[in-house]
C-alpha cells in the first residue's frame, strides 16, 4: 500500500474518531440541557407515522406489541414451557385502542406471526381507550388494573376469554433472564441515572 494512501486512512480514521467524540461530547450535552427541570413526555405526544418496511407505526401501543410478538417468536424457537402452550392451536389475539390502532398476534400450530390492522376476524380481542393507557397496563402486568379497567370502561374485551388465561400465561415467560452480571450493572446504571436526573 503506498505511503499517501496509509497516511491519509489514517488522517481519516484520525478526523472520524474525533467527529464522533464532538458528536457524542455535544448529544450528551444537549442531553444535559434538555433535561434539567424537564417533565416527563406523555405517550400521546409522539407524532404516529407508518413504518412500511415493518409494517409498523410510530403508535406506542402498537410498537409494544410488535416487541411482544417478536419475542414470541422467539420463544416459539427457544423454550420448551412457550412450546407447549402453541403447539396444536391456531387462533388471533388483536390488542388495539378506540382510536383505531390494532395489531393481531396470529399462533398457528407453534409458528408466531403478527400483522399490523384487523384482516380478519381475531378470536379474542383486547382494546384499550388509548395507547398510552394499553401501553401503561401491559406493562404494569397487574390483573387489577385489568379489572379497574374493566369496570370503568377503559379496557374492553371479547371473544374466547380462555385466551386471555393463555395470554397470561406467556405474559410470565416474556422477559428473559437477565444473568446476575448484567443485573448488577443495571442496578449501577440506575442509581447512577437517579443520581443525576434527580428521579
């Protein structure tokens, strides 16, 4: 390799590492600036845009429940417990809000997929008011706050309701193992961001 051509890969690796150390040193403190006395951003403020490429959209609620699909499939692949409560089933569960944003999960026969709207006629279904309140409950995970919802009119449900019990049992299996390493640096990174955001 000739000597102008080592000398200016190394001019440009030089001028690259220093780029993204301005870049980081200025995202970290426009970070700063931003967060300093900065209210939390509300779900419903996120402007919703499709994703063609994933069939998505931007919405919260339907972003969540993609990440559920993905990692059923996932588990259709890896664990023996996800195994046994999809093999020989086939139906539709569609979680989506009053608003109009649906997402179905299709299990059938083992296999996991997900499509984005209502192209047919899912076996149970689950509607929040809104994306925010879907996104707050499924994550929160409490069968209160199903119930509370239920009564207030909030989370409406219908179909074979067997499959919200099916739905509760994967719901236990989602989150993966986080090894004792990593859930300690995790702890760290937490009180560090506690420490500095004042939260």
């Amino acid at each position: 390799m000739p000597f102008f051509s080592l000398v200016s890969l190394d001019n440009f690796v030089i001028q690259s590492l220093d780029l993204k150390i301005t870049s980081y040193a200025r995202i970290r403190h426009d970070f700063q600036i931003k967060t300093t006395g900065l209210n939390v951003m509300k779900l419903s403020s996120i402007p919703v845009v499709k994703l063609p490429v994933v069939d998505a959209t931007t919405d919260p609620l339907d972003l969540l429940v993609l990440g559920l699909a993905l990692r059923m499939k996932q588990l259709a692949r890896t664990s023996p417990k996800f195994i046994e409560l999809t093999h020989d089933r086939q139906f539709r569960i569609q979680i989506g809000t009053d608003l109009g944003v649906a997402r179905q999960i299709i299990v059938d026969n083992g296999q996991i997929d997900t499509v984005s709207g209502t192209p047919e006629q899912a076996d149970f279904i689950l509607q929040f008011a809104d994306s925010e309140h879907g996104v707050k409950t499924l994550m929160k995970g409490d069968p209160t706050a199903f119930m509370t919802g239920m009564q207030n009119g909030s989370i409406k449900m219908e179909g074979d309701f067997g499959l919200l019990v099916w739905f509760n049992q994967v719901a236990k299996l989602i989150p993966p193992k986080v090894p004792k390493p990593v859930k300690e640096k995790i702890r760290v990174a937490r009180q560090f961001l506690k420490e500095k955001l004042g939260r």
